[in-house]
C-alpha cells in the first residue's frame, strides 16, 4: 500500500471493513462529521482516540499514524477476501429475500388461475372468474413491485459500490430474470382466460367448452407466449434491473425495407380475404368490385414472392441476410392463404310487394359466416413461422 494521509489511511480501512461513517462515530463516541472531517484531512483525531481506531481497525498504531501499511502483503490481501465475502453474502442475502418473495408473488398468480378456470367451469360464471383472477394477478405484481424495490436499495450501500463489474452485472441479471418471471406468468395468465371472456356461447351464463378450448385457443396462446418469452425476455429483463433499455440491435437497411414491403403486401391481402366478402353484389352477374380487390389481393401475394430476388439481386452485400428475411415472409403466405376461408357472405333475396301499386321489388339479405377455427390456425402457423426463425437467428449468432 503506499503512503497515505492519515484521513485517507481512515477511510480506506473503513470501507475495507465495510463500515459506515456513522458506524465508525459510535463506536469511538464521536459525532460522524468529526468523522468525515478526519477523512477529508480537515483535522486529525485526537492522540487519545488512536489507540482505540486503530484496535478497531486491526492495525497498529504506527501504522495508523504513518497512513501505511508496514507489514507484508498478505495482510492487505485478507482485507480485500473479507470485503469481497461480505460483499457476496449482502448480495446473496438480498437475492435470497426477492426470490422468496416472488416465489409467494408467482404462488399468487397461479392460484388465481386455478380460482379462473374453477369458477368458469365449476359454476359456469367466466367473468366473475376472471375478474377474481384480476385481483389475484395485481397482487401478484405488487409483491414483486416490492421485492424488485428491495433488493434495489443495495445499490445504495458503500458495499456494492465497491463491488466489481462482474458482481453487479450477476446481481442485475438474476434480478432482472426473477422480474420478468413473475411479469410473464401474469401476461399468460390473461392469455388464457382471453377466450373464456370474448367467446360467446349459445346458453345464458354458459363457458367455452373444454374441448374448444384446448382445440382451437391453447396451442395459439402457448406459441404466442414462447415468441414473447423469446423476444422480449432480454430486454425487459434488463429495464426490470437498470430502469433503462439496452441498446436495440439495428437491422441491416436493405433487410428492414424488404420486411417492410412486404409486411404491407401480406395486410394488403390480409383485408381483403377477411373483408373484402362485403363488396359482392349479388344483384350483378360477372366482373365486379369484389373481383378486382381478389385479383388485387393475389397480386399481392406474387409480389410478396417477386420483390425477395429483386432486392437480392440489387444489393452488393448482405444477401444472405435478405434471403433469411425474404423466405422468412414468403413462408407467411400459408397463413394469409388460410384467410380466404375465414369469412364469406351469403345472400338471401326475397320479393317486396307494395301495397297500394302491387309492384314487386327483389331485396338481398347478407349473413356473415365466420370460421374462427381458420384465423386461429392461421395466426399459429404465422407464430410458429416467426418463432422458428426467431431461434435460427439466435442459435446462429451463438
């Protein structure tokens, strides 16, 4: 160690021994500014005051008085192993206390979906359950508001201050990670009881069956939890831990206007199959408007095909890239093709007699005839399209 004031000397062996200014005054019954004037070499303790500091301490008196240490190595290495172990048993303390309590908070959520799915089809009441479930739920993140609160206040302590980057960055991950867990489990949780609110059943008070449920909604609602868990596990952990999100990752130019286009051609498509039902006129026979928006429609889908070598080919770079984005979106045709068969309009006619001249007027009725199991197999199939590309891309930066 080299030489030091006698003030510096202090403060160094304070902050080794992981004491506060304030620890330091009551164990010498002196107030901590007299401390801190000691540090900051505005005045010297007093002689009487040397032999109990530097017994505190663990060092001699000569050693206090020359700001030094004069004995080998070792000693100031032992200093560092028993700052670096109480810095690890604070962490490893605080971590213990937020993971305990996240646990309850994860205990919290899940009962809630027990209570959901109990109420729904025990006493077939699907909004009372849910809305028991909503309670469970807010509880469960207010006591994960207040376990990542806590363990936050470390970051207060002198001790944490002189921890080392690897420290803090293991401490920051593991809270960070514990966070969006308990945030996750709430997000699926009311994934799941979506379909038990917004579906509609033919019996007052009735529930979606089990059988539909698990048929049509539960596959989509797991691949769509694994995309956000894939997606957004990272960088919503890192905003749980620091309060700030890290630095996105900006994609190539070329391979950003090529999603781009073609993400627009697929909704452009992607209207009209589901929409496009309501421009038929039954009233005409041949070409019509609704001709036009289905040719349009699979214009579309050509060109989401057609613009992929196109980009490729004008570009002098990055053309492994456009072609992992571009089959990537052709792949996603499927899943707009399904739609064709998600909506169609039938239309009755009927004859209008008129009371007082006796004419006839012929007057068409349209009825809508959704097939929900359609957009819900293509909505999975888009999921899984875009997950599987996902971990492509993850496991080939690894």
């Amino acid at each position: 160690m080299t030489k030091n004031s006698i003030g510096q000397f202090i403060a160094a062996l304070r902050k080794a021994n992981g004491m506060t200014q304030q620890d330091v005054a009551d164990r010498l019954n002196v107030s901590n500014k007299a401390v801190s004037r000691w540090e900051r070499d505005e005045c010297a303790p007093d002689l009487s005051l040397i032999p109990a500091i530097a017994e505190m301490f663990g060092v001699s008196c000569d050693e206090l008085l020359r700001g030094e240490r004069l004995t080998n190595p070792t000693a100031s290495e032992k200093i560092v192993q028993k700052t670096d172990k109480q810095i690890k048993t604070l962490i490893a303390r605080t971590l213990s206390t937020m993971k305990t309590l996240i646990m309850v908070s994860i205990g919290v959520a899940a009962a809630g979906v027990i209570f959901m799915f109990g109420i729904s089809y025990g006493f077939y009441r699907p909004r009372i359950g849910c809305a028991v479930m909503l309670l469970f739920e807010l509880a469960a993140l207010l006591i994960t508001s207040i376990a990542i609160s806590r363990a936050k206040d470390v970051r207060h302590s002198e001790l944490f201050e002189n921890a080392s980057e690897t420290i803090r960055d293991e401490f920051d991950n593991t809270l960070g990670n514990w966070a969006f867990g308990t945030v996750f489990g709430v997000v699926a949780s009311l994934l799941l009881a979506l379909p038990l609110v917004l579906v509609d059943t033919d019996f007052l008070n009735g529930v979606l069956s089990l059988e539909s449920y698990f048929t049509l909604f539960f596959g989509f609602i797991i691949l769509l939890l694994a995309v956000i868990w894939i997606t957004c596990r990272k960088p919503c952990a890192v905003f749980f831990a620091t309060g700030k999100l890290p630095p996105r990752e900006k994609v190539k130019t070329s391979a950003g206007l090529l999603t781009l286009v073609q993400m627009c051609l697929l909704l452009c498509a992607t209207l009209v199959f589901l929409f496009g039902q309501y421009l038929q006129k039954p009233e005409r026979d041949g070409f019509s408007l609704f001709s036009a928006v289905v040719i349009f429609a699979l214009l579309c889908l050509a060109a989401n095909i057609a613009v992929v070598p196109v980009f490729v080919w004008r570009s002098k770079s990055h053309k492994r890239e456009l072609l992992f984005y571009g089959v990537r979106n052709i792949i996603l045709t499927l899943p707009v093709l399904l739609l064709e068969r998600a909506h169609y309009v039938s239309w009755t006619h009927t004859y209008f007699v008129g009371i007082r001249n006796d004419t006839q007027e012929l007057r068409y009725y349209a009825s809508d005839h959704w097939n929900i199991e359609y957009i819900w197999l293509a909505a999975a199939l888009a999921v899984s399209v875009l997950m599987v590309f996902a971990l492509i891309k993850r496991v080939k930066k690894k």
